[in-house]
C-alpha cells in the first residue's frame, strides 16, 4: 500500500517539475509517518488525540522533533510541519505517541511572531 501512495505521488510532483532526487526523501518520510499514524490509531483502543504546535512556543523535546533539515539557532518554534499524537495517561499526564515536528526561529528572524 505505502510503496503504491508514493509512486503515484511521485509521479504527480514530476509532471509538476519537482526532481526526484528532491522529491523522494520528503514524500517517503510524510506517507510513511502518516500510515504509521493511522496504523497507530486503528490498533489501539485507546482515545488519541492530535495536537500543533503554535508559532513562538518553547521547543521541548518530550513532545517536539525538529523538522529534517530545520537549523534553527532558538529555542522557539516557527511553525509545525506535521502533528503530533497522544494519550492522556492520567488526568494530569500526557504521554506523546508521535512527537510533532516544528521548524525552529534563526537568528536572521524567519519570520515575526506577533
């Protein structure tokens, strides 16, 4: 199933004049982390929960990754490129099954944040 998404996606960005060599590592990893997502999802009967993280919050490792390729020189987010998932464990305790993957602000100033 995943091998067949990524084709056809890959077929759609050539006609769209994206190179492959471009194309191939960021669809792979987003088709790949999206199936693992709902796989996640449908095997647990478990209620999760998505969540984004705003522009300008505290990078924190437990629930962040930086995006590949991200170079930020802070601590605070710039955007979120993909959602992240949890599981409420307790009524205080959340526990981050897929970490949310945020660009992070350089020091040139991305972009403001008011």
């Amino acid at each position: 199933m995943v091998p067949n998404l990524i084709s056809d996606v890959l077929k759609l960005l050539t006609l769209l004049g994206t190179p492959e060599t471009t194309s191939i590592p960021v669809v792979s990893k987003i088709i790949t982390a999206s199936v693992k997502l709902a796989l996640n999802l449908s095997n647990e009967n478990e209620i999760y929960r998505g969540y984004i993280v705003a522009p300008g919050r505290e990078f924190l490792y437990e629930n962040m990754v930086m995006a590949r390729d991200s170079h930020g020189n802070t601590n605070i987010v710039l955007m979120c490129t993909f959602p992240g998932l949890y599981k409420r464990i307790d009524t205080k305790k959340l526990l981050a099954l897929e970490k949310a993957e945020v660009v992070l602000v350089g020091v040139s100033g991305d972009a403001s944040l008011s």
